[in-house]
C-alpha cells in the first residue's frame, strides 16, 4: 500500500502496512489530488523556499497532514491520492483490501466538510445529522473497520469519536451501538442486517454499491467496472458460498395475515415483475425486518413447529418432520447456467385462498426466523413453478389490493416469503401435500433468467365493437429520468425508457403504478403515478392518477371524472398543440388524439401529468406506445430540489477508473 508521510506528504510504497498509521474518510470533492498529482509534487519543492511538497498538496491533504502529525502519526492514507487509479490491478486490490486497511489503522479521520464546528451534532435537525458522509456507501465500511474515527468539522477541530458518540450514531446510521463499539463482532451480525445499513446509502457507480461492502462481508473478487449490476450479483453470489446465513434471500415483501383478507393473489405476468432469489440493489433490502438464522442443532424445532402452525403435523407428534429433515441432510446453495441449484425441505403443493382469488405455490422453508415473533418466527419462501416439467421455479406472487371492485385493484406488491401464521388460515392441503427435501432450479435475477415467457401480443383479429389498440407499452423519456434525478427523485431501476422495455398495459394487467421517492426525504417525499386502462370500456378508456406525499392511500377526488361510468380521471386526447381543459377530463373513450394532460396535488406538491400516445404500433402486433412526460412545482418540490443543488455543489463525483 502507499502511504502519505505526513510531514512532507511525499508517497511511500509497503510491502505490509506498518504498525502505527492514520486513515482517511471523507467524500470526494472538487479538485482533488491524484497519485499522479501527489508524485509531481516532488518537483515543485526546490521552488518551495523550505523544499517540503506538503506547502503544494490540496488544503484537504495538507490539513490532514498536519493534523495526523500533530497526533504522532508518521504515516497517513487516502484514498484520492494513495491508489494509482490508472492501473486496474491496483485498483482491484486496494478495493479488496481497504476494509482491512481502515480496520489496521489507528485512527480514521472522518472529516465533514458540510458540518461547522459551532453547533451541537446532537441537534435533532444538525448539520452532523444531514451530513452526506452518513449517506456514501462507501462510508459504511469506514465507520464500522476502523477501532477509533474521529469526526472533524470544516475547519479540522474536532468534533467527537465513535466510542463517545454510539448512540447518536445508532440513531443516524440505524447501526447498533453494540456492534459500532465492537461488542458485538460484525461476522454475528445476519447477512440482511448488514444489507438493510447500506441500503439507504448511494455511489456515483453503480458498482461500487457492491464493491463497497465486499469488506463488510468478508469476500473478495475482481472489480469489473461497466458489469453495471450484475457486479451485486456477484458480490450475493460470493456471500452464498461462504456463509450459510440464509437473511440473504429475505429481502422484498412479506405476506402478511392482514393482506390476505382482502387482496388477489396471482403470478406476477410481466416480465421485470419475476423475481429470482437474488436482489438487484442494497435497495431492496430496506424494508427487512429483524431476523437470526437457525443453527443446525436448531433445524428440526423450527421445521417441526412450521408444519405444526401450517396445519400439516399435530403438535403431538414430538419432531416428527422436523427431525425427518434436520438428520437427513443440510440446505445447500449453488449457482448454474439454470438459475440457482437449491437443495431445501418444501410444503407441496399449497394452495393459498383469498376472498377473490385461489393459487398454487411451493413452501421452501428457510433455516432462519424473525426475532421477538410468536407463537412460530419462521420463514418459508413462496415459489412458484415455471410452466412445464422443468423444476424451474419463481420467487413471489403478485399482490393486488381490492378497492371495491375487483376491477379496480390496483398491483401494488410482490409477496416473497411468510410466515406460517400468516397463511394458515387461508393455506388448504390437498391430498398430496407433503414436507420432504428437495432439490429445484430457482431464478437467479429477474433480469437474465432464460425460463421468463415472453410478453403477450394481441391477435390481429378483434371481436366485434372492440377497436384496435387496446395494448400499450408504457415508458417513461431517459431525459425525463435525469431529470427527476437531478431534483432528487430516485426512480425505480427497471423504470422503462425505451419502447422493448415498456411495461405491458392490458385488459388483463389494467393498472401499472410508479413510485418516486426523494432522497433527503424517502419515507415523506414521494409521489406515485397510475396509468390504467378502463376495465368498462371499449376502445381507449385510459386513464392517469397521482397521489402525492400529503395524501398517498387515496386518489385526489377532484380529480374524478364524474361523467364516465368508471370513478376514474379518464385522459381526455386532442391534437398536438390543441388546448385542453386540464381540470376537466371528459368521455373521450373514441378519440383519436395524441396528447393529454392532467393537474394533481395542491400549492405545496403539484404534479403535472402529460401522455402522449403515438398511433404506431410496435412491429406486427397492435400495441402502440404511451409516453409519460411529468413536471413537479409547488413550494415543498421546490424547496427541495435547491436543497439537492446545495449538495451537488458540495460533492464532486468520483473520477472513473480506467
């Protein structure tokens, strides 16, 4: 590794780091020093009238310099000057060892460069409580290796220390006081837990939110950059074989006992709505719950009580299953061509009922369970199988929630595991349903499995009084995107922007909704966009919705239309350039237009929704395209995107390696 002498600030290269040294953390800004700019330094110092290259460094180096010294630190790593980034070997090395480096150092200086030093951090509205290093991925790893980090203001004085502040840290990162002082070692930790830290967390690449947390997992392997996100593929991959935690797969939504009562429960049909075993993002871990994987010792309690709660043992029968499955062989994990090769104990077949719906699925039983959860905390999968003799299977079902009419439902979720309680009432046994071990093929990731069916076309013959174009693909502009980005929105990755992309809307599938969620504010901000096709009508009965972060849970009701026989705010098309009254849509079910447009929210949020539908259909079929165009305004949207030009303008991307 190369180090910083700090009295000098001249590059040293070692074969081992040395014994005492000071680190680095803090999230790069304009202008920084390069390897490259470090090692010219060196002669620029017979210009300098005391010869030292340090007087040439960036204030950021300098000052860390100085302040290591002043400590007693000879030597001082960081990461914008101590990686020669135009080799990618050593690129890849330094980010597979820099968990072990900050864990080796001394000390770590977390400086802040958005934090003054005249304030209390522990403020309930703090600069320390907003500061962007709590919300860099990269920064996980620097609080958690390092035995002590020193937080340091603008100005380079001291703030505080992890060891004085735990639970104030507790409180802004969600990460336990006990683990942050190294009372609880982070290898006890489950695998979700650790995913959940980092989930609300962002990088400038998009595979460095794997690269970020290889550390943390205690895995190593090469840094491919432009993999995109199969980089956090790989990174889940790489945690499977090492470790038999199986939180891994616990990510997404739970089928609760309350959803059950009123939802429709089907197979997910569109093509970005499979799911696999494995998540696409630290993201999708945010929402994870509590949980503790099972020891094998403990195996046959926890598949004994499964079946008990399910209905399928009489609590009689002392282990019965349990101790069937537990002595026979151990849950087992490996990637093919095919999709994952699991070997687990499965309930077959199970069919779930609803007020509104009946399906089949497969129970997979996970050697993990929720904590503080009674009378059974543990977790089975829901898998369904692929369509065939394969056993290739999917993770989840679709969850429609029912306002009314079944017609009106609207998919809001997808349901990846439960627990016994949750189902029991409503799961039914058949006469062949049995608990065995068994080894199936589960989808990957939803993006590459090669046993998705393809989207549905429409025939070209229509029944009589139907009219054409009943099919669309919905997408959503790549500018409008960026542009959504840059106000502060994240969008959803497999968010559509080009036409093969678009979700399929149908008479079959009449409702697709979009959640944007800002993100200085992810669980308040937020806004989501319904596009739906008309399950009364003929022709183009579409119709567009938004609630807003004041009133999610329920559309705007002036915003209805009234005159149609669906209370939905059906669009209302006219020519391009044609003025439309926005407040008013009306019963245009016939038109042949182009464009429509619809007001939401109030002073405060306000969501301008636009549509164009092109009368193109893609290729042979008769489906044609929806455009979605959205413009934000109001106070708070306002407000909000000068908040995120503050933080642009305090942080300047990461330079890409090449």
């Amino acid at each position: 590794m190369w180090l910083l002498s700090t009295d000098r600030a001249e590059l040293t290269y070692f074969n081992e780091p040395p014994s005492r040294y000071a680190i680095l953390s803090h999230v790069w800004g304009e202008n920084e020093q390069s390897f490259q700019d470090v090692q010219a330094l060196r002669a620029l110092r017979a210009v300098d009238h005391d010869g030292i290259p340090r007087s040439f460094a960036s204030p950021k180096i300098r000052a860390c310099c100085m302040y290591a010294e002043a400590d007693g630190y000879e030597w001082l790593w960081a990461d914008t000057c101590c990686i020669d980034k135009t080799s990618s070997a050593e690129l890849s090395e330094a980010i597979n060892s820099m968990y072990d480096w900050y864990s080796r150092a001394s000390v770590c200086y977390a400086f802040l460069a958005d934090v003054p030093t005249a304030e209390d951090p522990a403020a309930p509205d703090s600069s320390f409580r907003r500061s962007i290093w709590f919300r860099r991925s990269w920064t996980l790893q620097e609080l958690l290796a390092p035995q002590d980090v020193v937080f340091l203001s603008q100005d380079w004085e001291a703030l505080g220390s992890k060891y004085l502040w735990p639970g104030l840290l507790q409180e802004i990162t969600g990460i336990d006081a006990e683990v942050l002082t190294f009372l609880r070692p982070l290898p006890c930790i489950p695998i979700a837990t650790r995913m959940r830290w980092a989930s609300g967390r962002q990088t400038t690449r998009i595979e460095d939110e794997a690269y970020a947390l290889m550390g943390i997992f205690g895995v190593n392997m090469p840094t491919i950059y432009g993999e995109g996100r199969r980089a956090f593929r790989r990174l889940q991959e790489e945690i499977m074989r090492q470790t038999p935690d199986q939180t891994l797969f616990l990510w997404g939504n739970s089928l609760g006992s309350g959803v059950c009562s009123d939802c429709l429960l089907q197979a997910p049909s569109h093509l970005r709505d499979q799911q696999g075993l494995l998540a696409d993002a630290p993201s999708d871990f945010a929402s994870v719950p509590d949980l503790v994987p099972i020891p094998y010792e403990h195996m046959s309690r926890a598949f004994s009580s499964f079946a008990v709660n399910l209905g399928l043992q009489s609590p009689e029968a002392k282990g019965g299953f349990g101790i069937l499955l537990a002595s026979s062989t151990l849950p087992e994990f490996t990637v093919t061509s095919r999709g994952i090769r699991a070997r687990l104990p499965v309930i077959e077949p199970i069919e779930i009922t609803t007020s509104n719906s009946s399906i089949r699925c497969v129970l997979a039983l996970l050697a993990c369970a929720r904590t503080a959860r009674k009378p059974c905390p543990y977790i089975a999968l829901l898998l369904r199988p692929h369509p065939g003799k394969a056993p290739v299977y999917h993770v989840g079902l679709s969850v429609r929630h029912v306002h009314g009419r079944l017609s009106d439902s609207l998919t809001t979720d997808i349901a990846r595991h439960t627990l016994p309680e949750s189902v029991a009432h409503r799961a039914t046994l058949l006469p062949d349903t049995r608990l065995h071990w068994k080894e199936l093929y589960i989808t990957s990731c939803s993006s590459d499995s090669p046993f998705l069916p393809t989207p549905r076309r429409m025939s070209h013959t229509h029944s009589p009084g139907r009219t054409p174009h009943e099919q669309y693909y919905v997408i959503f502009p790549s500018w409008l995107v960026v542009r959504l980005s840059r106000a502060g929105f994240t969008t959803p990755d497999w968010l559509p922007s080009r036409p093969h992309e678009g979700r399929l809307l149908d008479r079959a599938h009449a409702v697709f909704a979009f959640t944007f969620s800002h993100a200085l504010a992810p669980g308040v901000e937020r806004f989501r966009i319904y596009v739906g096709l008309c399950p009364t009508r003929t022709g183009h009965g579409l119709w567009v919705a938004v609630e807003v972060s004041s009133h999610m849970g329920r559309l705007e009701p002036d915003m209805h239309d009234r005159a149609s026989d669906c209370d939905r705010p059906h669009l209302s098309w006219h020519a391009p350039g044609a003025r439309t009254d926005a407040e008013k849509p009306t019963n245009s079910g016939g038109t042949t237009g182009m464009c429509a447009a619809s007001e939401f929210g109030d002073k405060k949020r306000k969501v301008c929704l636009s549509v164009k539908r092109s009368d193109r259909t893609m290729g042979s079929t008769n489906v044609s395209l929806l455009v979605i165009h959205v413009d934000l305004g109001g106070m708070v949207y306002e407000q909000l995107e000068k908040r995120m030009c503050e933080v642009r303008e305090s942080v300047s991307p990461v330079t890409p390696p090449e």
